[in-house]
C-alpha cells in the first residue's frame, strides 16, 4: 500500500531541530517506509538529521510519502503534525 500527501511547513521558524526530531519520532512508530520530498531532495521520514538536510522554511512545502501495510495512517498522522505546527507554541 502507497499514500502521498502534499503538506506546507507553517510553524514560525519552519523546520528545525525540535520539530525535525518529533516527525522522525512520530513517523518511526510506524512501520511503513516514509519518505520526505522538497522540490529534488527525498529524505528518510524517520531520521530527524535527513529532515535537517532539507532546510525547511516557513511556507516550504513538502511531499509526504509512505508505502507499507500503515501507509495511509502514517501519512495522516504526519499530515497533522505538520498542520499542528509540531505541537510547539512558538516554533
């Protein structure tokens, strides 16, 4: 099974290390291989120094994308992440 999702970084100071760490946190709960896209750049979705290597700003948008048998939740899950700003008040 395969999920894409298209989603835009919105927290004020994009993605860094604390949100970098808690997306390769929560996509690590999953068993799905997920991958992180910017423009010509894939990344591993579950290693937070690989989502440093993508510079991430506010605004920046990122391709989501899983295949396994949780493909669809992981995209999801992550999706939300995102669009909740990571959690973080003022990131």
């Amino acid at each position: 099974m395969k999920a894409e999702r298209q989603v835009t970084i919105l927290n004020q100071k994009g993605l860094h290390v604390r949100p970098a760490t808690k997306l390769a946190e929560t996509a690590g709960q999953f068993s799905a291989r997920i991958e992180v896209v910017k423009d010509d750049q894939i990344v591993n979705g579950k290693s937070s120094i690989d989502l440093l290597t993508l510079a991430a700003e506010p605004g920046t948008h990122l391709l989501l994308r899983a295949e396994g048998t949780d493909a669809e939740s992981a995209v999801k899950t992550l999706a939300e992440l995102i669009l909740n700003r990571f959690g973080f008040r003022d990131d």
